[in-house]
C-alpha cells in the first residue's frame, strides 16, 4: 500500500471542540491560528507547536509555557490563565485531555489504523510480537509498539499521536500496541480506539504508583471501556480475567489453556492443537502457550485467515529477552535462558517451565528486584525463586538510588529456612551469574530473570552497559575455553 498523507493541522477552535466537554472551561485569544504539533516537553516545542502545560509530581508545565512560547508554541492548553500574549484553551485537566487534542491536530490517525492493545501483568511484549507476525503474514504492514520500541511501554499521548500519523503517512495498515497501568492511569491513549484489546492477566506489579492491587485493577479494566475499545479477548484462566468479562462495558471473548491440546513444549518452541489446526511457534516456555492462544483468539476477532495466522506463529522472530536461549544446544550441555520476569507471578511461571523443561535435572535462578519500585513484592519474588528452583543466585538488578545489598537482603528475607542452604547471595551481576554457570551440570536449566532485553544496568546516576544476554554468552565462552560445558564433576 502507498503512503497515504494525513492532516496535520488544526486550528485552535478545532482543538477546543477535540476536548472533552466536561474539562473545557474557555478559549483565549484567536480561535483561528493553525497548529501544526502538541508537545508537553518544552524542549520539544517548534513553531507552530501548540503546548501542554502539564502539572506533575516534581515539575509543573506551567512553569515552562513562557519558554515555550519563546521558542514558537501558537497555544498553550492551561489549567489556569497565564499572563502571556498568545491563544490559549483553559482545560480542568490538560493531561486527560491531551489525548484527544494530540489525535485532532494529526487527523485522528488511529481510525485509520486497524488498532489491537495488549494489557495485562505478564505476555504483554511477547503477544503483541505473536499477534504482529500474524498480522505480517495475513498481508498487513503493521508495527508493534511497546517495552522493545521506546523509553515507555506506551508513549506519553502526543508522542503516540504523532507516531501513528507517521505510520499512516508510511502506509501502514495495523499497529499492535501494549497498553501499561500507568497508560491507562495517565489517560496516554486517550484519544486511541481499539478494534480489540487483550487482557493477559494480572499479577502484583505497580503498586509503588497504584498503591492497591483494586487499583491497579481498575486502571487495566479501564481499557474495555466502549470509549477505548470494540471488542475484548481474555485470558478466563486468570480470576482478574474473568472479573473483566463480568465488568466490561464492552463484548468480551474469552480464551483458556483448554484450548490448546497436545501440548508440547521445548526449550525453544512449543506446539499445540488449535481447533483441528496444529500450530508450532518457535518460543519455549509453557507460559507462551497462553500468549499464543491470546493472539490466535484476536486473529479470529480481525477476520484473520486461520492458516495465516498459524503461518504467522511458526514465522514469529524470537522475542528479545523473554525465554531467550543464549546458549548453543550444539556446544553445551545445559540451557541457559534470559527472560524480562520481575513479578512474583512472572518469576514463577518462568520457573515452572524451566521445571518442565529440566525434568529431574536442576533448576538453577538467577535475579533480582529493581531500585524504586514496589518494595513489597520483593520477599514475594524471593519466596517464589526459593521454592521453584534448586538453585538461586539473588543479585543486583537496577538498584538504582537504593542499597543494592538492601534490597538484596529485603529479597532474601522472604525465603523459609529450609531452603537457606541453596540460596546465594551475590551483588555483582556479572558475578552472580558466573556463579550459576559454574554450578550447572548436564540437563540443567539455568534462568537468568529481571532484566530481559535491557542493555544497561543503572546504579545511582550512572547507566552502565550491562546485557544478560551478551554477560552470559561471554561467560559460557569462557567456560567452553576452560572444558567442555557440563562435563564438570
């Protein structure tokens, strides 16, 4: 399909009438200036900009409109009149309403996208991977955004606006999006209407900003609302799944593990029988069935070809950093998997399928829980890592402006005494994972969690390179270099 050239401009009164009545309290100034962008980061600001004036937690927008209109913005979106010549809409609440705004100034871009959100805990990344390899194999041109595309999971409303303008300027056809809590809680894709959202599931994650797990509930629901969605799929595994097919306000089609038969599973793939279809989807772990049926279950609700779709998963490129062998299965004789895992839930569904996989041999743990971040789950994560593995290696992860040996011991403190004497304690990274190279014997599975696809590792205010993934292929190469892997005794 060719480019397609969108709209691009809006005048002011056309951006007064995008904002939700309920928040527009007045207009200033010429309604009839013509705006080109909306940005809520002054150092983003061109001419012809229109401004958000965004309060936050540390910084008020505010603060900054002056600069703003130094450097080009025709508008500002305000919560309060500023003492400043240039048009500006009076809104109750600008970051609520900048979805809306962003989507008129570049032509409303996702009603002309077909558009699929991902929401949930765990398998946001890999679904909507799964879900664009099908899309890409029905004849799509489609794009994924999410963790592996950005500094956010889901950017910042008018960042998103103005990237799927630039999708359909691009001719793209469909865009798979992985929809966060703190997207949802921000109001980031309002403004954005699904043709279908996912519901994985919901385990504990984000309390450090939606303080309770009903929050951070109703923030995912929020999704399956007529205003953001058409139709909803969910996992009715998940008690919080079944808990959104009997709130939402919205037709909801629902998936289970049931419908998956002959189930197999590698330390590289899985395969599975799907309505009379076999399906094979280059992705190991046992968890990444459910991530499979999500996607299967959206491809029926688009009106995907079913061999297509099933084309697509056996077509699906590896995921960066979830269950991700990094070892050669030609050169050693133990598997060594990195995956992003950093819940209790998602650690011990990695865990569980590295038990599978591994069978009487050993399940060998290495993680740790990030810096500023929910401090409750991590005796939680360290209970679990106890109890699913034979071996675990707690380490440093992003510590960030917090005692790594502090939110190690907070960790520890989580596993019972009778598993003390398998647990090490290890703040190097690098280290630890050395540690558990060195400890695995043939048949083991050794997984290495927390980090995933992520290249750096931050510590106070520096930003090291650090990738799991490259750490542990020079390690094992090290060891190769040493003796043959897994013949130790």
């Amino acid at each position: 399909m060719s480019g397609r050239v969108i709209n691009m401009a809006a005048t002011v009164q056309e951006l007064a009438d995008a904002v939700p009545p309920e928040l527009l309290i007045e207009v200033i100034g010429s309604a009839g200036a013509t705006l080109l962008d909306l940005t809520h980061d002054s150092r983003q600001v061109r001419l012809g900009s229109a401004f958000a004036c965004v309060p936050g937690a540390r910084f008020d927008g505010h603060d900054y409109a002056a600069n703003a209109v130094e450097q080009g913005a025709e508008l500002l979106l305000v919560e309060r009149r500023l003492a400043l010549n240039v048009p500006q809409i009076v809104i109750s609440d600008v970051r609520r309403a900048m979805g809306p705004v962003a989507a008129a100034i570049h032509g409303h871009p996702a009603g002309k996208l077909r558009m699929v959100g991902i929401t949930g805990t765990n398998g946001k990344t890999t679904t909507t991977h799964l879900l664009g390899s099908i899309l890409q194999a029905a004849g799509y041109e489609q794009r994924q955004i999410g963790t592996l595309s950005g500094a956010r999971t889901t950017p910042e409303a008018p960042d998103l606006q103005r990237r799927l303008a630039e999708f359909v300027d691009e001719g793209v056809d469909a865009v798979v999006m992985e929809v966060s809590s703190h997207a949802l809680a921000l109001h980031r894709v309002a403004g954005t209407r699904f043709e279908a959202s996912v519901f994985t599931n919901l385990g504990r994650d984000h309390l450090d900003l939606h303080e309770s797990m009903e929050s951070y509930f109703r923030a995912k629901a929020s999704l399956f609302s007529p205003q953001l969605t058409e139709i909803g799929v969910v996992n009715l595994d998940d008690p919080f799944g079944r808990l959104v097919a009997d709130v939402a306000a919205v037709e909801m089609i629902g998936f289970t593990q049931d419908d998956a038969l002959d189930v197999e599973v590698g330390v590289d793939h899985h395969s599975f029988t799907w309505r009379g279809h076999s399906v094979f989807v280059p992705l190991g772990g046992r968890f990444n069935v459910m991530n499979s049926l999500a996607a299967l279950t959206v491809s029926c609700v688009l009106g995907i070809d079913v061999e297509a779709a099933i084309r697509g998963l056996a077509e699906c490129p590896p995921v960066p950093g979830r269950f991700e062998l990094v070892s050669d299965p030609e050169r050693h004789t133990f598997a060594v998997v990195v995956d992003y895992a950093h819940t209790p839930d998602g650690l011990k569904e990695l865990l569980a399928s590295a038990r599978t996989l591994a069978g009487r041999a050993a399940v060998i743990a290495v993680f740790g829980c990030g810096g500023a971040r929910d401090v409750d789950k991590r005796p939680l994560m360290g209970a679990v890592a106890a109890e699913y593995a034979d071996m675990v290696v707690i380490t440093s992860d992003n510590p960030r402006h917090e005692d790594p040996a502090a939110i190690i011991k907070a960790t520890a403190a989580g596993i019972a005494a009778r598993y003390s004497d398998a647990v090490m304690l290890e703040i190097d990274r690098r280290a630890a994972i050395a540690m558990a190279l060195g400890a695995a014997r043939p048949g083991d599975v050794v997984v290495i969690a927390g980090k995933g696809h992520e290249k750096t590792q931050t510590i106070g205010e520096e930003v090291r390179a650090f990738d799991d993934r490259v750490v542990a292929r020079q390690l094992l190469d090290e060891l190769t270099a040493r003796t043959p892997i897994g013949d130790q005794t």
